[in-house]
C-alpha cells in the first residue's frame, strides 16, 4: 500500500474536493491550449445538495436566537489578552463526561 505524504491526498480524491494549482501546465494543457479559450474556460462540475424538511424547518428557526454572546465573546478575548482568562477545569471535565454519557446512551438506543 502507498502511503501518500500529502496533507490533502484523501481530500483531493473526492469529488468535489480542494485541487492544488500547479506550478506548471498540467499534462493536457497543451491539449486545451490547442483547442481554444472556449475549452479552457471549461466550466467545473458542482455537486448538489439538498436538505431535508426538518434541516429546512430548523434552519428557518434559528435565525430568531443568537448562536453565541458577542459581549462574552469579547470579555474573553480581552481576558486572554491580559493574562487573566480562567480555565474552569471542572466544569470542562463535567461536561465532557456528559457528552460522552449521551454519546453512549444514544448508541445503545
């Protein structure tokens, strides 16, 4: 099995995925070149999603609710920048345990 050194191999596997440019012409550049612009300005096949009614419904409902405090979003920016920002360990701790409980109750349901 080849193992491929590049951070986006897999990535660039899939379709639709990251394409690195290139330094140099590609191998059929020479090809694109010869047949015109109107080959070269090609356009890139997309892949379409769709979302379903309940993804729909919740993204309609979201708008109404702030994801995130702006206010406390700063304070703790500023925290940090100070040096003076707290990590509450415990309650880290506290949550990660009942994240993984529901993970584990969700699994076995």
């Amino acid at each position: 099995m080849k193992v491929d050194s590049s951070p986006d191999s897999y990535i660039g596997s899939v379709a639709g995925g990251p394409q690195k440019t290139a330094a140099t012409p590609a191998a059929g550049a020479d090809i694109a070149a010869a047949a015109g612009p109107a080959a070269a300005a090609k356009p890139q096949a997309g892949v379409t999603v769709t979302l379903s009614s309940t993804s729909q419904s919740m993204a309609a409902g979201s708008g109404s609710s702030d994801v995130f405090n702006a206010e406390k979003v700063e304070a703790m920016k500023l925290a940090i920048a100070n040096g003076t920002f707290q990590v509450n360990a415990e309650a880290i701790a506290d949550k990660m345990l009942s994240n993984a409980a529901e993970m584990l109750s969700a699994g076995r349901a």
